[in-house]
C-alpha cells in the first residue's frame, strides 16, 4: 500500500452504512465548502492544532493587503485597525459567553498566560503564594506559571492525575488558604479529557482563589459560559477550532469588576491611557485594553474574523452536538476495529468530559503516524510517548473521514506499512 487510492478492494468495514446516514442528516454539512480544500482524498484530523483556511479569509486579506496597507497606508490606523482587537473580542466574546469589553484579542496564549497569571498572583492578598495546576495542563502553560511564581516569590502546586482524567477530589484537596490561583486547560491537550467549568471555578472561590482557565482546545467546539460560571479570568487559542491561520493572535478575557484590580505587567504603549502623549510616565488605561502590550499584527489579526464567522453563523449547540456525535462514532470505530491491533484508548470514554480529539496509544505511536501521513493521506498529530491525536471540527469533517481514516490505520498496521518509519524523526509533531 502506498496511497489510498491503492487500498483497492480492501473490504468495507462496519459502520460504513452509518457513517453516510449520519453525514446526509447532518445540519452542518454545508459548512465543509467555506474551507479550502485542495486535496479531496486528504482527511485532515488535525484541526485542533491547526484549522483549515476559511475560503472567505482570502478575500479578507486581500482587501486588507491591497485597499489597506497598500492604499490607504498609514491613514488605516484611523480607519479600524486600532480597535480591530477589542472588536474581534466583543465577537470573540458571546463564544465563551462573555460580555462586551471583557475580551481582547492579543499576543500569544502564551503571553497572555503570563500576563494575567502575573496580574493575579501580585494583586492576590497576603499570604497567598501558590498557583495550583495540573499535570494534564500544557507544559507550556506550566512553564509560564511556574515562572511566574518564581518571578514573585511564589510556589506552584502541580496536581497529579492518572494521565487521562482531571483529578478533581486532590484539586480541590490542595487548594487552601495559599492560593491565590487555579489555571488549567478546559480540555487537555492530551487526553481530550475536559472541566466542568462551574464545578473547579467554584471549587476555587471557595478557597478564596482566582480562577484562570486556557480555553485554546475548548473554543470553537464546547459552549463555554464565562459568566454563569463565574469564571475570573481566561485565555485561548484563535488558530485551533476558530481557524484563525497559523499563530493567529490569541484572546483574553477579564471580568469586568477585575479589570481595575489587576495590572498588565507588560506596560507597553497600548495599554497606556494616553498613548499618543508619549509621556515617560506610564499610566494604564481603563478597562480591558489595558491588557495590551504593543502594536498588533494586523494581517494575522484581520484573518481571525472569517473564521469567527462561520463558527458564530453555524451556532455552538449544533456544533457541540456534532462534535460529540463524531468523537463518540471515532471511539466506536477505535474500540471495533484498532483495539484488536493494540491500540488503547487514551481519552475520556464518557463524552460529557470529552472535547473535541480523540487520542489512541500504541506502542508503534510514532511510525505510524508517519506512515498515516506519507502513506495514507490522514492527517493526525502525534503526542510523545505513544499517543496518536484525532481531532475532529465539526465544521469541515464528516463521519465518512472518520470511517475512512479508521480504516487506513488498521491497513498500515496490518500491513506493516509503518515499519520503514521506525528511527524517522521530525522537527514538529
Ligand atoms: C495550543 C495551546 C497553547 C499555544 O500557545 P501559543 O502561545 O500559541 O504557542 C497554549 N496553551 C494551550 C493549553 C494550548 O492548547
């Protein structure tokens, strides 16, 4: 085997039928035709690490490129690039059930991580030192926390789980009277395994904590409600499920009656009140525009709102319900047909506290995900030690991808195809 083309009369499998009952009922089909699609036979399951191009993105930057940085230069700073990140946030905001001026689009995830963590631990009353964390949470977000707590004199408790699921009862166990935050991804990087929002914030605020979640695998396929649940602070990822292009500045959210309180440890220009006064001294301005450091990439940040469009036309009831609809169909497939190979499912077998990846382990993890990508045109993304990631965006992926994908696995595997891959490395997985 070496395309799919040459899978030939490899028999069908069971769950064919459903998968193309499923796809013609689905309310969302018409989604997949906003996306570039350059290669039909590709089944791309990686969108929780990059999403597609939305087709209306182009034109986007088009105008952009050519009516705005090329005609109008200068002048289009006046003329709607320096507010473009608080309106991207005010439409980012009804995503994650924020309300208008609680979320800007800016920097990284990463820097918004730090700044906000920053902002917190400083402003946190006496005596509370310590940010309480997972190890499901993103090695990079951990990086930022601990550095952080060492920056102000601080600790950081890293809770210990099972490798796949949140260890709620030792969270709320180790959160005390130190704490001054709880940070943790919404749904873990690795496992898929997901929050209830409500529930840990809660579990913080009655230790008298903060509460500051990454939303990056979450937004886009979960309905997240900052609001009614609460929640202090938040940060996420525009390029996953929002297809916002490859490093597409991230957002962050913070409740309003928060937003004095807190200071952005990165006093930059654009969070100063004045900043065109160019005074030495600086003063930050009122509200969340205060969270701002510096000047903005305008092309990456006018390329987020197409994808924001779509997600927001579509609704994030019908896109959870398909998500779920898909991840439990992939689990399904993974159980019938990979498990007698030696896979192992790696991720939460209840969809109530599953986002929207699936992750199987294998012990030949690595090889076969090279030879998923060289061979079989699927498109996973691999997770050191043996985890092979499925994501699926129930914007652009069909039960039909699902089935397919299943079944070039369970052909690579079968016939050793991955075996040449076996000492093959890769800058990025
Ligand atoms: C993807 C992701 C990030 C990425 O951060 P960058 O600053 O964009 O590199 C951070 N945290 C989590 C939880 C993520 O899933």
């Amino acid at each position: 085997m070496t395309t799919p083309t040459d899978l030939g009369p490899y028999p069908a499998f069971e769950g064919y039928d459903e998968a193309v009952s499923r796809d013609t009922c689905d309310p969302l089909q018409g989604y997949r035709d906003h996306f570039v699609i350059t290669d039909p036979e590709l089944i791309y399951l990686d969108g929780n690490s990059l999403g597609r191009l939305p087709k209306s993105a182009v034109s986007t930057i088009e105008t952009v490129l050519g009516d705005q940085w090329g005609d109008r230069l200068i002048r289009s700073w006046n003329e709607g690039w320096w507010d473009l990140q608080l309106r991207l946030g005010d439409r980012l905001a009804p995503l994650i059930g924020a309300g208008p001026s609680e979320v800007i689009v800016s920097d990284s995830t990463t820097v918004n991580l730090f700044k906000l963590a920053f902002a917190t631990l400083q402003a946190a009353p006496g005596g509370r030192d310590t940010i309480v964390t997972d190890d499901l949470n993103f090695p990079s977000d951990v990086y930022i926390l601990d550095g952080v707590a060492r920056h102000l004199g601080g600790r950081l408790r890293i809770v210990e789980s099972d490798g796949v699921h949140g260890p709620l009862a030792d969270i709320a166990e180790a959160v005390d009277e130190r704490t001054a935050l709880v940070s943790l991804s919404h749904t873990v990087f690795q496992s898929g395994y997901t929050y209830d929002l409500s529930e840990v914030t809660r579990i913080a605020h009655e230790a008298g904590a903060m509460m500051l979640w990454d939303l990056s695998h979450s937004v886009g396929t979960i309905p997240i409600d900052v609001e009614t649940s609460e929640v202090d602070l938040a940060v996420g990822c525009t390029y996953k499920y929002l297809n916002g292009g490859p490093g597409s500045p991230a957002f962050l959210y913070v409740r309003s009656q928060h937003q004095e309180r807190l200071g952005n440890p990165i006093t930059g220009w654009w969070g100063h009140i004045a900043p065109f006064q160019f005074e030495l001294e600086f003063r930050p301005v009122t509200g969340i525009r205060r969270f701002h450091s510096g000047t903005m990439p305008i092309l990456s940040l006018a390329a987020i709102e197409a994808g924001l469009d779509d997600v927001l036309a579509a609704g994030i009831d019908a896109i959870r319900a398909k998500s779920v609809g898909l991840t439990d169909y992939l689990v399904d497939q993974i159980q019938a047909h990979l498990e007698p190979l030696g896979f192992r499912l790696a991720s939460p077998a209840d969809p109530l506290h599953r986002g929207s990846h699936v992750s199987v382990a294998h012990e030949t993890a690595w090889p076969i995900t090279l030879a998923m990508i060289e061979r079989a045109k699927v498109i996973p993304d691999y997770r050191t030690p043996d985890n092979i990631r499925l994501g699926v965006a129930p914007l652009y992926t069909r039960f039909i991808d699902i089935h397919t994908a299943i079944l070039r696995i369970h052909r690579i595997v079968e016939s050793g195809a991955h075996h040449e891959f076996v000492g093959t490395t890769a800058q990025v997985t």
